[in-house]
C-alpha cells in the first residue's frame, strides 16, 4: 500500500474511544427510524391494512439491504487502513471501488425484485389487502436500492477516517428529510403507500448526494479515480471476498436470530409476545455496544495501516473495557428495571406475567454479547473477515447443537442458547485473536 512504507504512531485514549463511540451509538438508535418514519405517518390514516404493508415493508427491506451491511463494515476497515498509513489516495480508491460494487448489486436488486417479491410476500403471511399495498411499496422503494447501498458505503468511508460524528449527521439528515418528504406526500398530497415508499426513496438519494458533499470537503472525489485503478484485479477481488465473507457472517447471524423468533413462536402466541417484549431489551444493549465496535473498526484498522502495533493492543485493551463495562452496566439497568420496560412494551397481564420469568435471560445478554460486539469491531478494522465468518458459523452449529439438547426446557433452553450463541462467539473470537495479531504484523514487518 502507497504511504505505508514506514510506522507512524495512532493515538489512542479513553477520550478518543468515546469520541468515536457515542456518535455512533446515537446513529444506530437512528437507523430503524426509517421504516418507522413510514409506519407513523400511515398510521393516521387510519386504515389498519396500510399500516400492515408499510410494517412489513420495513422487515423486508431491512432485511434486504442489511444482507449487504458488509459494504460498509468492509469500507470502515479498508478505509481505517489506508487512513492509518497516510495513503490518502488508497482511501479514495477504496470508495471508488466500494461505490462501484454498490451500484452493481443496487441494481441486481432492481432486476430481481419481482423474484425477491415472490419468494418474501409468501413468507409474511398476510392477507391479499396487505399484500396489495406492501407490493405497491415494494416496487417503488426498491428503486432506491443502489443509493441506500451507496449510503452504506460513503457511512464507511466516514467512519474510517474517524469522522463518526459525520456519520452521524448523514443518519439524521437522512431521516429528517425521511419525516419532511413522506409527512408531505401522504398527509398534504394524499398519496397513501405510495407516497410513504417515494419519501424514502427520495431521502436515500438525498443522502447519497449530501455523503458525495461531505467526502468532497474532507478532500476525497472517488470519480476522480482512474478506472484501471477501480477495477485493478487484486484490489477488486480482495474487495469482494471481503464482502462475501461479511455477508455470510451476516447471514448466519440473521439465521440465529430469525430461528429464536421461530422457536418462540412454537411455544404460543403468550411466549412469542414475551420474547419480542424481551428482544427489544437486548437490541437496546446491542446500540451502545455496536457504538464501541465502531470505534474499536475505526482505530484498529487505522493502527493496522500505520503498523502501530502497541497502540493496536491498546485499542483492544479500550474496546474490550468499554464494551465489557458497559455491558456489566446496561445489564444492571435491565435487571433492575426490566419490569418497568416490560409493563411500558405490553399491556396483556399473561404476557407481561411470562416476560418476567425471563427478565433475567434478556438482562444478561449485553454482559454476555460484549465481547463478541467488541471483537466483531477489531475484526473489522483489522479486515480478519474469513476468520469472522469461520467463527460465526461455528458458534451458530453450536447454538444448533444446545437448541436441541435443551430442547426439553423450553423457553429456558431457547434462552439458554442464545447466551451460549453470544458467549461462545466472542470466547472464539478472543482465543483466535493473537495469532491473528502475530500473523499480521510479521507480514507488516517483513
């Protein structure tokens, strides 16, 4: 890699680590808010199949589109990487070729949307009224698939410089101009589902233009590039295997969550309501940790790329602290306030009943998921994606493995072996890690 030639020091502190951290923390609790942007707004028109399609619309987008989150984990780390080693042409390739790859599958996406309908309408098992308005929504919104791919890309790119506090401002300008754009077309303009979609839509391409404008103040213009420089085979197919390997990890990890809603679902309508109810609490605890793996992404890689391996260990050492202690805190929270949030979720008296027969389980899933989020951050930026996804599938056949074996208690065991689906990814992650470590910076050196 250009600039490389020679070690340069990162800095890394407590400060720095929460500088990067809570912006990102708050950017995540951001990002649901599109689908629900869309579900408030068509809410008051009172119609409760509307509501329905545009609800489910949001599952399968976020579904969609987040099987290609790797696009900006993977751009995080290559970024933090070229950024670490002061090569800041290598970063502006990196977009280049990322937002090339984005446009690519944008607009697969596109093409196939009438199989991807086909295959995800079935699956939501809605009646003919709800699946009539989700299609209208669907058709509309998946036109917008290569920008929010892209957005994925240019947040990337943000965060690999250590400008989480942009990332940041693109989420919410995103999401504000969701609120403005669809509040107008269905409520002023009266375009019902529609208008619901084309305001989505829009704020993607809204925020494509606005990350192309930010890059270019920090002094990047990825079409300034060379082509042969963007499809170089090397860099492009190191590039797309590490969105592979992302991807599978990403897969896999949806895979786990998606069969613990299914197995809840088999015990009844009581406990698959107390589990969603307690489900929230863990995806609350995931905000503040995926905060640190961001940060832990971004100073990772930027070490790697400056061959700075002490300030390496040390932004482990901070990642893994943060992480854990934040974990150990949120956990507390939920222990002692878990009735609280449940009473607030639910008002069935079976379902809040049950809910706190579990509360402990939901409760520990920060403390026990920690690692896991921090290592997921350090793997990143480090670009470890193949040993990432080795150890997600893994820890997902052991998680198989303890769903079956506990398949006699229950909940409990459904419970059980997520906290064993948590624990055991980031133990592997962990024992894995220095030799990793050793590894990579023997090549660095040699």
């Amino acid at each position: 890699m250009e600039g490389s030639i020679s070690s340069r020091q990162i800095v890394v502190t407590h400060k720095r680590m929460l500088a990067l951290a809570l912006p990102m923390t708050l950017s995540h609790v951001t990002t649901p808010l599109l689908g629900l942007v869309d579900a408030a707004v068509i809410g008051r028109l009172g119609e409760a199949y509307l509501l329905g399609a545009v609800a489910l619309g949001a599952v399968v987008f976020d579904f969609v589109f987040w099987s290609f989150g790797s696009l900006r984990m993977a751009t995080a780390g290559m970024t933090a990487q070229a950024t670490g080693a002061g090569d800041r042409h290598e970063v502006d390739r990196t977009l280049a070729r990322a937002l090339l790859v984005a446009a690519v599958i944008g607009i697969l996406l596109i093409l196939l949307q009438w199989p991807i309908a086909l295959i995800a309408f079935p699956l939501t098992g809605a009646s003919d009224a709800v699946k009539g308005a989700l299609a209208t929504y669907f058709y509309i919104r998946i036109w917008a698939a290569p920008f929010t791919l892209a957005n994925y890309v240019i947040l990337g790119s943000t965060l690999g410089r250590a400008r989480t506090d942009l990332g940041l401002l693109l989420q919410v300008a995103i999401n504000i101009a969701n609120i403005l754009l669809t509040s107008a077309l269905v409520l002023v303009f009266e375009w019902g589902v529609a208008g619901a979609a084309i305001g989505t839509a829009i704020a993607e391409i809204f925020g494509v233009g606005l990350g192309i404008l930010v890059l270019r103040r920090l002094g990047s213009n990825p079409f300034a590039v060379a082509r042969h420089e963007i499809l170089n085979r090397a860099a492009m197919l190191q590039t797309l295997s590490m969105n592979r390997d992302i991807m599978i990890r990403n897969m896999a990890l949806m895979m786990a969550f998606g069969i613990f809603s299914a197995f809840g679902a088999r015990s009844g309508d009581v406990t698959l309501a107390a589990n969603a109810v307690l489900y929230n609490m863990f995806l609350i605890g995931g905000y503040f940790l995926d905060g640190f793996a961001t940060a832990a992404e971004t100073l990772c890689g930027q070490c790697i790329g400056a061959r700075d391996a002490r300030s390496f260990r040390r932004a482990i050492a901070l990642s893994l602290g943060w992480s854990l202690g934040f974990g150990l805190t949120v956990s507390a929270i939920f222990l002692a306030g878990g009735g609280l949030f449940i009473d607030f979720v639910s008002t069935s008296p079976d379902v809040r009943l049950y809910a706190r027969d579990y509360l402990v389980y939901a409760a520990l899933t920060p403390l026990v998921g920690a690692a896991a989020f921090a290592f997921d951050g350090i793997y990143t930026g480090a670009t470890w994606t193949k040993a990432m996804r080795d150890l997600m599938l893994v820890a997902l056949a052991i998680y198989g493995a303890v769903l079956i074996a506990a398949g006699s208690l229950g909940n409990t065991g459904l419970w059980i072996a997520l906290l064993i689906f948590l624990g055991v990814r980031g133990m592997g992650q962990a024992l894995l890690y220095p030799r990793l470590a050793r590894k990579t910076f023997t090549a660095l050196t040699a």
